[in-house]
C-alpha cells in the first residue's frame, strides 16, 4: 500500500479519506469485513474511538499515525488477523494479549467457558486445571466468574505460559492461578493430585492433517500448527486427556473438552472408556456442537451417586 494512495498532494490526510483508503485497499485485496477490519486498525493507529470516524471525518490524522495506519493495512492484506496486528483480543468479558506461541482466541471457544461456569458456580472454592491454556482466555475468564475459584493453567509452550500469566496479571487474577510449563500433566504436583479438581477442561489441538489445507490464510499463517493439529486424526490429544481427566478429576468433578466439527462420537466415547459417565453436549452460536462434558462418579462403599 503506497502512501498518499487517497489524499491530493500536499494535503494533509484526514480520518475519513484514510478510512476510504483502507477500504478500498482490502476490498482490492479480497479480504472480508473490510470497513470494520479499516475502521478498528484507524482506531487504534489515529487513537481515536472508532465512532468519531463517522462522526467528525474531517479530523486531521497525523503523518506518524497516518504511517501506522498504512503499516497496519499493508499487513492486514497480507492476512495477518486484526488481532495479531493490534497484539490483543476481546474474548468473554475481558481483553487478552496475544503472543506468536497462542491461538487467537475466538467466539466460538467462549461455550466453553460458559459450560465451566454453569457446573460450578454454586460450588465453594471450585479449582480448575486447564491443559494447553495458551493465552490463559479459558482458565482466565471462568476464574473471573467464579467468586473464590482457583486453577492451574498448563501448556508445553515456554511463550503461552508468558503470555498467560501477563494476561492474569492484568486482569488481577494472579492469586487464583498459577501457570506451568508442561508436557501433559508432569507439572501437577503429588498433593495437587490427591486433592483432585472439580473442572478439567481444554480446548486441545484437534484438527486434522487434511484439514489444515483448507483453513483461511489468517490460520494456517499466523496461528502455531502445533496448537491447531496433531498431523493426525485430530483425536490424539483426546486419547491422552482422556485419562488424564479422570484420574485429576475430583469423584463428583467434570470434563469439558472443546472439539472439532463431527468429533463428538469419537471423543465422547473416549471418555466413556476412561471411566466417565453422562456424556453430554453443547453447540456454539453457529449450532456446531463444540464441546462435550462428562462426570466422575462419586462412590462410597456398595453405591455411586451420578
């Protein structure tokens, strides 16, 4: 994107013209959304609220924000999201920075976080423990809801778990969670395992290798691949958190799983085989089913209560 590309020589660029431009540079581009995706990046290169750009189009935009601004364009036609350009993203109720080692978070992952507080928030004290925590958006944002509540955020990425705990510094959670790097569950400590957790739940990678073709160049570009598939089925990491789950999980506890389109059977039937019981469902927004739940039984002696 050149400079200038919409303003007369000489002339000072204002919020309206720049807005124009941007526009038609991502609709030249081929990228969707283009007015919101022009006006979010303005925003925030003019530091203006995106109304005013309606409002008052004739506002003169300073050449380093105008040059910022056109940064961020040029990088948003070549597919890199408005989020990773601005470094953060909405989720819940709450802003998440975002680091080169964690999925963006999106909409759809915030059934998840509904489902968790539903189970426990007429729990005392509930604790969590969330594998593969990335940006910490999951763990975070139940935490946030649930009055009294702690957990665990775990990941194999050295960056997620940096970035994880920024985001729960700024969101003044620092003292319910704690966040460790870990390959699966080598980071739970020997009492935390005694003492079990009434919530495991993860949003695991679980696309497929053949999938990952047809995912958007915002995906497959800029998300980690790590995070997204496991070159296989897609079930891998089910396999393992499985059992996992159960063995963490409180007698009385769940699991809750996010999951990929038409992968409900299979990773339901997992946790069945782990020892689970009352598998259950829920679609997100778009009516995808997008996570499945269980319960551990509690049992005493000659009877298990569901």
């Amino acid at each position: 994107m050149t400079s200038g590309s919409s303003s007369m020589p000489g002339s000072t660029p204002t919020l309206g013209t720049l807005m124009a431009e941007g526009v038609a540079a991502l609709n030249a581009a081929g990228i969707e959304n283009a007015r919101m995706d022009t006006r979010i990046l303005l925003a925030r290169a003019a530091g203006v609220d995106g109304g005013r750009i309606s409002a008052w189009p004739e506002d003169e935009v300073s050449d380093e924000k105008t040059a910022l601004f056109r940064d961020m364009i040029s990088r948003r036609i070549g597919h890199e999201p408005v989020g990773r350009i601005l470094g953060e993203r909405d989720f819940w109720r709450h802003t998440f920075k975002l680091a080169p080692d964690t999925l963006e978070p999106r909409p759809d992952s915030e059934t998840l976080v509904e489902w968790a507080i539903d189970f426990l928030e007429d729990n005392d004290a509930p604790s969590i423990v969330d594998f593969g925590t990335g940006t910490g958006c999951l763990l975070l944002s139940a935490l946030g809801d649930l009055p009294g509540s702690s957990g665990i955020g775990l990941d194999i990425s050295e960056g997620a778990i940096a970035c994880a705990r920024e985001n729960a510094k700024a969101l003044d959670l620092g003292v319910q969670v704690a966040f460790r790097v870990s390959d699966w569950d080598s980071a739970i400590t020997d009492a935390e395992r005694a003492a079990g957790f009434d919530l495991v739940m993860s949003n695991p990678p679980y696309i497929t290798r053949d999938e990952m073709e047809a995912l958007s160049p915002e995906v497959q570009k800029f998300d980690p691949r790590r995070a997204l598939t496991d070159e296989g089925d897609g079930l891998a990491a089910y396999r393992v958190l499985s059992k996992v789950a159960f063995d963490l999980a409180k007698p009385g506890g769940f699991v809750i799983f996010e999951i990929g389109h038409g992968q409900e059977k299979d990773v339901g039937q997992l946790l069945v085989e782990a020892g689970f019981v009352g598998v259950e469902y829920r679609e997100d927004l778009g009516g995808i089913v997008r996570c499945v739940a269980a319960k551990k039984t509690r049992c005493s002696v000659g009877r298990c209560v569901i």
